[in-house]
C-alpha cells in the first residue's frame, strides 16, 4: 500500500511517500506564509512531478498538523489531488502510548508512536529539534512519562538577531573553538554548545528521574548538527515524526 503522510508543523510541512512501512521519498516547504488550497494544489502537483508520483497511486494520506487553520486548507487540497479525504490523526488517536493529556500536540504524541513501535521494550526519550525543543520520554509499556518544552534553536537564535542591532545572521554549525575571537563563532558557540548543553541536561535528569538510562532518539531540523556532538543521543532520524503519524493513521 503506497500512503502520502503530512506533518503540518509551525515552521515546515514535511512530506513523505511510504511504500507500506518504508518511507522511499520525503521532502519539505515552508509552512509561512500561509497558502490558500488552490496554492497548495499547485504546489503539491510540481512536487509530485518533480518526484514521478502519481496521485491515483496512491491509497491513502495521513496528515497530523499543529498548525488548525492550515489543516481545513491542506484537505480541500488533497480532495482536489486524489479525489479522497485525508486521514486526520492526533493525540486522540488510538495506539499503544497512553497520552496522558489533552494538551499534548499530536507531534509530540506521534514521536512517542514513533518511538514505542522502533524501539520497545526499554524507556525513550525523544528530542525534536524544531521550533521549539521538546524532550518526550515514554515507559516500556507505551505510559507517557512526561515531556519538556524549551525554546528551539532556530526560534531562539532568530530572536537574538531581531533584538539586537549588531549580530548577524550566522549559519548553525559547529565553531573550531568553543572560545571565539570572532562575532560569528561567539554566536555559534552559545547556540552549539549553549544548547548542547541544554539537551544533555535534559538527557540526565530524565533519566535520574525515571530511574533508567534511556534509549535517544533526536529528530527535528537541526538534529543533524547536535547528534556527532555527543554520545548520549543514539539515534537522529529526520523522518522519526512522519514514522509516527504513519503508525496512527495506516490501519484507519
């Protein structure tokens, strides 16, 4: 079964085509501005050309969003593409992790998915590296054990910039030197290590809290840049997110 999932999030919609549990293809746009149904038609139609899919290929699309206005726009698009609605998937969708609040959005719920269906029979924290971090943990027996928010990367060093009248923009990668001599690699070593840092704390007092040494999984944008750093992250999977909304929605 051939399925289209869609994860609306607040700074990218990120696609990807599954050929039963295996996603072959994934690719990303901007979630601002905000588009209309007949952009995101026309959008969607050049991507799947870029990419040689056929929209009557495919059975079934599966979408989660933290974004609600654009959720009713995304689905008179796809009704439009393929001629069917959407399955819509979120927290309160039936699986084997107990959410535990109403509050929980359905990214967080579906990295927990994620994680309880890859990953069983050991504890799990998930970082998602996205607008905002957030570090999930999950029990063996899929009990959500709770979850932190923090700022994101991205979102935070945006707003160092906009706040002050010198700092540049500056590329997310890692300085030569964790002391800079230089305005750019100053900045590169707050953002790196500060939230390197950050996430490594995160790691330990969870795991004192839970009583175990968890299993990690890193997913989100900047992932890329933090898991060579540190060896308490096991696994960076861009496509860890998509994984879980496939897991809610493929047998709906």
């Amino acid at each position: 079964m051939k399925s289209i999932v869609i994860n609306v999030g607040n700074s990218n919609i990120r696609f990807g085509l599954f050929n039963d549990d295996n996603c072959d293809i994934s690719w990303v746009i901007n979630t601002k501005p905000y588009r209309t149904a007949d952009e995101f038609y026309v959008q969607m139609l050049m991507l799947y050309q870029t990419y040689k899919i056929q929209p009557k290929e495919i059975d079934k699309i599966i979408m989660g969003s933290v974004v609600p206005q654009l959720t009713k726009v995304m689905s008179s698009a796809i009704r439009k593409i393929h001629g069917i609605s959407p399955v819509i998937v979120d927290r309160n969708t039936p699986s084997g992790v107990v959410a535990k609040s109403k509050q929980m959005g359905t990214d967080i719920y579906a990295n927990l998915v994620a994680a309880h269906n890859m990953y069983p029979d050991r504890k799990k924290i998930v970082l998602d590296f996205g607008t905002a971090l957030t570090a999930s943990c999950v029990a063996e027996n899929g009990e959500t054990l709770g979850v932190i928010i923090a700022p994101g990367i991205v979102t935070a060093l945006n707003s160092l910039i906009s706040q002050t009248a010198q700092l540049p923009e500056i590329e997310l990668v890692k300085p030569k030197t964790v002391l800079g001599l230089d305005t750019v690699t100053c900045m590169q070593s707050g953002m790196v290590y500060g939230f390197l840092g950050m996430v490594e704390g995160f790691i330990d007092r969870i795991n004192d809290e839970v009583e175990d040494k968890c299993f990690v999984v890193a997913t989100g944008g900047v992932s890329h840049v933090y898991k060579p750093l540190t060896d308490k992250i096991h696994v960076m999977d861009r496509l860890h997110t998509l994984k879980g909304l496939y897991f809610l929605g493929k047998d709906l």
